[in-house]
C-alpha cells in the first residue's frame, strides 16, 4: 500500500491525536514553569515596559520577538535604513511576515497586545506543528517512534521557542506540511505550502532537493504506477513551488523598497556588513572554537555522524525523503550561516533524527526496537533535554543587559 493510500483518519485518530496533544502539553507545562520562573525572579526588571501586561508574556517577546512585534505593529520600512557611512543597518526585512500578521490579525479581533497575542499564536502553532510531525512520523514508523520523537521536539532545550514570539512552530508546521504531502505524492498541495514557506523561513533549498528526490523516485516507479499529465504537471509544480519560494520574499522586499539587494543586504546587516562566503563562516567558527586543526577534525567527524545516522538500515524506516531532508538541511547551514547561539533553534528542524534517538527508525519487519526500550530512551533523553532547557533559558533567553548574544 502506498503512502496516498493510508487513510489521514488512521494516522489521526483520536486516540492518538490525545496522545500527542497530551505529551505535547506537559512539555509545555515544564517549558512554562522554566519561563516563569526567569521571567518573575532572575530577569533584570529593565525590560519589562508595560505594568499592564503580565511579566511571562513580555518575557516570552524578548529578542525577535521584539522584531516581530515592530512589524505587527508598523510593518516594514519603504527605504532601508542606513549609518552615516551608508551601510545597511539591521532592519524587519530580515524577518518575515506571515508570524507577525497572525499575531496582528488576533490582536485586531481581541485587542490584546503584541507580547499577548505573538505568544498565543506561536504556542497555538506549535500544538498544530506536533500534531503534523506526529503524523508523518507515525505513517514512517509507526505509533510509538512518532511519539517517542514528538517527546523529544517538545523538550528539545531550545523548546521554548515553541511558545514565545518566534517563529519555530510556524516554520515547523508549514516543514512538516511539506514533507508530508510529498510523502504522500499530493504536489499540487506541496508547492502551495512550500510557496508559504517562503514567507515563514528560508528553507527553500533544502525542500527543494527533496522535492526532487522525491520526484525522481516517483519517476523511477512508473513502471508499476504510471504516471499521467496531470501529475508530471503537479511534479513539475512542487518543483517550481520551492523554487520561488526561496525568491518570493526577496523580490517582495526589492518591489517594496526599490533596491533589488535589499534582503541580502539587511541580512548582511548581522554580519557587520559582510558578505557571507559559503562555508567559510561555520569553518571559521569552528576553528575559532577548537583551533585551525581540531575544528576541521570536529566538523568532519560530525558531518560523518549524520551520514552513518541517516544512511544505515537504523533510519531505513523514515525514507528517503525525510533522510533527504536531514543531509540537505544540515549541508545547507554549514553552507549559508554563521552558527552560533542560534544553532540550538536551526536545529530543531532535524526532527526525523529524534526518532533514531529512541531507536524507532527501523523499516517493518528488520529489527524493531522493543516498545519498552523505546519507551526508556524517550524518558531518558527527554530528561536530559530538560535540564538542558533550563541551562539554554538561563544562559540564551534572558536578557542580561547589554549582553547581546540571542538565542
């Protein structure tokens, strides 16, 4: 049976979908404990500008949130702003809109602030996100791996911005979209998500290069299931719908502020004007971290873990495209980012790895791993994950003034 074929009722059926919004809900809960603990007793009160609303929620838009916040509220600038030396100074054309609209559009319906209504709808967005990824990760491997991983994203120590003014459950909620209607070979649908992805994360060279794995293995079984008109027309539209959605955003910040470099130069912005050279900065920060030989020794060898991760019968059970999406994101921030503090957030797209964690990654019928043991490994590392939270809150997330260093 293919992947088209399983019915969404049997992969969402209620049962599992209280499930996942359970653990989903206690990760929550011990996320909103860490939260509101720093944000009553160790952050510095300097922040907090509006004795209206409650400390969590202006906590919780800290960083880019505060971004987001500007751009909800007055949107984006028709000219960009320059110094007196006439470089680009940071700027919301680096952040893209569909968030802060969201938070706008509730904020128009109810009247709650921005710190209310940006927390709201990212936390809204991420029970909608876990219940997406649960649902492919279930078609792949089954009902206890896909909770197993769900666990695991939901304590991920970077977490937080699961329920905060950031973007995380959005981009991961249209990823997994994606993923999944490729998956189950829905193109049409696929290149409109993606085309959504591009107003949400830049993501899309790595979707992509699974679209068109994805397409070539569709291609390559057409002996068995042939391929009409009408779905070499939604192949070619996934294609074309992650092309454009990796320019779309781009070229609305060209149309708006008549300069045709005016997102790359905003990004730029970040890096004190310089322009990124491919590879160059992870290789650099790695060698600033560990030293010109044993930063190039660290960076291959965890290169080479995600491919024995990826590639060995262990992960057979995810598939090629979510494989593919592993190697293609991971190639595509050594590629085009600086890492830094914010590699912890980047990250948490890897969530198919999650599910190798547990040892859920097994095809049907190879070497499954024993429920029970699965089980273990969950609570496990999802502990760990925890006290990792905690450390990445306290040490990322609060603003400690003039620390400049974001999550």
């Amino acid at each position: 049976m293919t992947s088209a074929a399983v019915p969404l009722r049997r992969l969402l059926d209620l049962r599992f979908v209280l499930a996942v919004l359970a653990i989903w809900t206690l990760c929550r809960a011990l996320t909103t404990i860490i939260l509101v603990q720093l944000a009553h007793h160790w952050q510095d009160p300097s922040v907090y500008d509006d004795p209206g609303v409650p400390r969590y929620f202006q906590f919780a838009t800290l960083w880019d949130g505060e971004w987001y916040q500007r751009i909800a509220e007055r949107g984006y600038p028709e000219e960009l702003p320059r110094n007196d030396a006439g470089e680009v100074r940071q700027n919301p054309w680096a952040f893209y809109p569909i968030f802060p609209l969201l938070a706008r559009g509730l904020t128009l319906l109810t009247g709650l602030p921005f710190a209310v209504t940006g927390t709201i709808v990212a936390t809204l967005l991420g029970y909608a996100a876990a219940l997406v990824v649960a649902g492919l990760l279930r078609e792949k491997v089954g009902v206890a791996a896909a909770l197993g991983g769900v666990a695991l994203l939901g304590t991920y120590p970077s977490a937080p911005t699961f329920q905060v003014a950031y973007t995380e459950s959005l981009a991961l909620l249209l990823l997994a979209g994606v993923l999944w209607l490729l998956v189950r070979r829905q193109w049409w649908a696929a290149a409109v998500v993606a085309l959504l992805t591009g107003l949400a994360r830049p993501v899309a060279l790595p979707l992509g290069l699974v679209a068109l794995v994805a397409v070539i293995v569709r291609w390559r079984g057409r002996r068995e299931r042939p391929i009409d008109r009408v779905e070499y027309a939604g192949m070619g539209s996934a294609l074309v719908g992650c092309g454009l959605a990796g320019l779309i955003w781009p070229a609305i910040a060209w149309g708006a502020t008549s300069e045709a470099d005016a997102y790359t130069r905003t990004m730029s912005s970040w890096r004190g004007g310089e322009t990124v050279t491919p590879f160059l900065p992870t290789i650099e920060r790695v060698q600033w971290l560990w030293g010109d030989t044993l930063g190039l020794v660290v960076l291959a060898a965890g290169l080479a873990l995600l491919v024995v991760a990826v590639a060995g019968p262990w992960a057979r059970g995810l598939g090629v495209e979510l494989r593919t999406w592993c190697l293609g994101y991971v190639l595509y921030l050594f590629a085009a980012l600086d890492p830094w503090t914010s590699i912890y957030r980047y990250l948490m797209l890897l969530f198919p790895l999650f599910v190798l964690m547990v040892g859920g990654g097994w095809r049907e019928g190879e070497r499954p791993t024993p429920t029970w043991v699965l089980v273990v490994r969950t609570v496990t590392i999802a502990a760990l994950f925890v006290a990792w939270q905690v450390w990445w809150s306290w040490e990322l997330f609060r603003f400690v003034p003039p620390r400049d260093d974001p999550p």
